[in-house]
C-alpha cells in the first residue's frame, strides 16, 4: 500500500467523524435486548442506516423456529458486500445484540450521550461500536480509489449474548458467505489471536417437601444442593494452578451466577436449580471439562441418596486458538495501530469467549480488532454506565482500513 493511499484513507475518515458518531448513536438509541431477544427490528434499523450510506443491505431472516429453539423471539442477519477485484473475501464480524442495561447507570443506556470524549450507552462498545468501524473502514477503502484485490464483507449478527449458534455459523452454514480471513469486533489496544472456551451447566436436584413442623418426613433439595455447591467452590480454588500459557488469559475459573428453588418459608424446599458458568482455557479440551465437573457434582450429590440429581448442558464454546493464516492478519493490524495509536500494540488473548469461535470452528482464521478502550473493565462492558471514547473508535476505523488496504493490496 502506497503513502498515498494511506493519505487519501486518513484524509477520508478525517471527514466523516460527525457522519460515523451519528451512526453509531443511533444504534444505542435502538433497543435490542437480548434477553428478550426481539431483534429482527433493530436489525432493520441498521439496514436501513447502511442503506443510507450507500451500501446495498442483504437481509437474512432466521426462520422463527430456529430462533425459537435459541430463545429468541425473532433474528435478521444483515450481510454487506463489497468486491474490488479477484482476491480473497475478508469478514468482519459484530454483532448488534447487547445484554439488559441493568441498574446504577448515571446516564441514559439508550441516549448515547457524549460526556469528555465518550459516548454512553449499552452497546456502545460491545459491540455496536464496530458496525461504524467496519462500516467506515469499507466506505473509506471504496473512497480510496486503490487497487485492490479481493472483497470485504459486513457480518452483522444478533444473537452473541445468547451463545451465536443462529449468527455466523448459520450464515456460513447455510452457504450464505464463504469468507477466507475473518475479523471480530474486539478492542483498539489489543490484537486477540485466541480467547477462553465457556461451558454452562444447569444444575437441579430435587427431593421432597415437607411441613417445616417435621422436616425429617421430606428430603431436603436445598441442603443436598449446599453440599454440591460446597464442594465445587472448594474445587475451584485449584483452578489458579491452571494458569494458561497463551498471553492475557490466565487461569480457568468457575461462577455460579443463578439460582432458585424453595416453596416457602415454612415448606422443605423439594427442588433447587442452579446454572454454573466454566471458563476454559486454550490448553484446555471442552469435554475433558464436562467430565470433570459431572464427575465432581455427582459425587457430591451421592451424599444425599434420597435426593435426585441432575445435570444439564446449557453452552458449549470451545476456547479460541490460532488457525494458519490468522498471523497474517494479527501483524497487519498489530502494525498500523502501533503507528496509528502511537505505541506498541501486540498479540494477545483474552479471557472472554466471542463469535469468533464460530468463524475457526469452520476453518477460517480470525483475529479480533476493534473500537474500545484498553479493556473491558474500562469500557463497563455489560455493566452500568457502558462508555467507548470516539477517539477509539476513529483510531480503530483507520487501522482496520489501512490493515485491509495492505491485505488486499494487488501484487
């Protein structure tokens, strides 16, 4: 890529901040909750706001029992296109489904406020954010007038949050893209190579009710329940010791984040249900987890005879790891936002688990690189007061354009 092209893309993106931050602000406006998972009319917001552009939309309905068996009400998956010339087609993923607001924000999750420098609002960095950094990186390549070989196409998807079985892997599955290099939306200080698997299991273990007055004529669901969960946080401390070789994601963990059960008060609950959360690392095989932990929780349980135990698979994400061709793309985006960003930018995972696993699972290699602050705890990521500062998003817009541009780059 010629420092003219370099000049002409920067000189593009430099024009269009106000263009891009009006975009983006009207995707935070636009609720798209999931749960409850009724996104087919945010996805049509979005189409139509591409379309606004310029660019030709291509809506993809996911059929309503398909959805359905995911838990979601409705679903549209919007696909971009974009051909310069003979080459390889290279993705770029996010996705417009973002978890509840939740409670303790200071500012409004749907406004998309600017307060010194960064605009407020859940989605406004995981991940709507990067609909304008891929967007804007795609119209700032066609602006450019380079030679360039090769396509670009917009995965934008709506159901990460609930696991992304019906956004990239249905597009790819259903013959709808055959991309060869793929990039998902991630942070700007940062190029992730690899990141942690997730497994979720439901938890129930039931008994028998009883009169609080003469409790030894039931069977306790909650005190066979108290055991396991003893047991497994007891285990979890020696997750520490697994600490992963890969950079940035250290050590596997395990959470256990619902619960319920019980009748009342004055009643032996006769079932008690719980749903655990399992981090994976690289190092790590899926079902060697599964095992492990099936194994630790009947165990537990076996104390408890008359108390039935059950356990149910949720999720699956198997962890992320690098596939031949992802170096390519990490050393062309670590370069361009070391320059851009102006300091060095390396190569790393990180302890999350994305859609990006969707995309390697079929063969194609994927990186990570997008609009944000330093990391997720910065950017309250799925907490109150979710925030990505402009000045991020405009870097990461330049250095996904520039890095394609070298990419596809003819000779």
């Amino acid at each position: 890529m010629s420092d003219d092209i370099a000049a002409r893309i920067g000189a593009f993106l430099a024009g269009e901040r106000a263009r891009q931050t009006e975009f983006l602000a009207a995707l935070v406006r636009t609720p798209s909750d999931n749960p409850p998972g009724d996104l087919a009319g945010a996805a049509e917001v979005a189409a139509a706001l591409l379309e606004g552009l310029g660019l030709t939309v291509e809506r993809h309905a996911v059929p309503a029992d398909a959805a359905a068996k995911h838990g979601l009400a409705s679903v549209t998956n919007l696909v971009v296109r974009h051909r310069f010339g003979p080459g390889p087609t290279i993705a770029l993923n996010a996705h417009g489904d973002v978890v509840p607001p939740g409670e303790g924000w200071t500012q409004d999750p749907y406004g998309a406020a600017i307060v010194d420098g960064w605009m407020y609002g859940r989605g406004a960095a995981v991940s709507k954010s990067d609909f304008a950094t891929y967007t804007w990186a795609l119209l700032a390549l066609i602006a450019s007038g380079a030679a360039l070989g090769g396509a670009v196409e917009l995965h934008f998807t709506y159901d990460e949050e609930s696991g992304g079985e019906i956004g990239p892997p249905w597009l790819l599955d259903q013959g709808i893209s055959k991309p060869d290099f793929a990039i998902g939306a991630g942070f700007s200080y940062a190029v992730v190579d690899a990141h942690n698997g997730c497994l979720h299991l439901e938890v129930e273990l039931r008994g028998r009710s009883a009169h609080a007055a003469k409790p030894w004529t039931g069977v306790d669901a909650l005190e066979a329940a108290n055991a396991v969960l003893s047991t497994l946080f007891a285990w979890r401390r020696g997750l520490t010791g697994r600490v992963s070789k890969v950079p940035g994601i250290g050590a596997p963990q395990l959470t256990v984040g619902l619960i319920e059960g019980g009748i009342n008060t004055n009643v032996v609950p006769d079932r008690v249900v719980f749903r655990l959360d399992r981090r994976m690392v690289p190092e790590e095989a899926p079902a060697e987890v599964e095992a492990e932990l099936r194994e630790i929780i009947a165990e537990a349980a076996s104390g408890f005879p008359e108390a039935r135990c059950a356990v149910r698979r949720i999720l699956l994400a198997p962890p992320l790891t690098p596939l031949p061709g992802s170096g390519r793309l990490a050393a062309a985006l670590a370069k361009h936002a070391t320059r851009v960003l102006g300091e060095p930018i390396g190569v790393s995972g990180v302890p999350l688990y994305t859609d990006a696993r969707h995309y390697a699972a079929r063969g194609v290699p994927i990186v990570l690189y997008g609009a944000g602050p330093r990391s997720i705890e910065e950017a309250n990521a799925h907490r109150a007061d979710e925030r990505v500062p402009l000045s991020d998003l405009f870097a990461a817009t330049e250095v996904v354009a520039l890095a394609l541009a070298d990419l596809m780059s003819v000779g």
